[in-house]
C-alpha cells in the first residue's frame, strides 16, 4: 500500500513517469525475447532521464 501511495505522488504531484517492470519465470526465454522485453520496458527512457529504483 505505501509503494502504491509513493507512485501515486511521484506520478500525479510530481510528474514522474513510471517504466512498467514484470517478473517473469521462464527458464527457457531465449536470450534474444529477454533483450526485447528489456528494450521495451526502456523505450521511453532518453538521455539525461533518471530512474529512480
């Protein structure tokens, strides 16, 4: 619940984007389909963005 309120501050009051991460259990994701997630997961990010973990 706390992280949730944390998001929502961040998002509504202080105009941070969030970068949508999901977990996945699949031994046998190809290199190659773990690349593509991790662009897509960063396509919004530019240079000078700071993401804060």
């Amino acid at each position: 619940m706390a992280q949730n309120m944390v998001t929502d501050i961040a998002t509504k009051e202080l105009g941070f984007r969030e970068i949508g991460v999901f977990q996945y259990n699949d031994k046998n994701e190809s290199k190659s389909s773990l690349i593509a997630r991790f662009d897509g997961m960063l396509a919004g990010v530019e240079l000078g963005d700071v993401i804060v973990f």
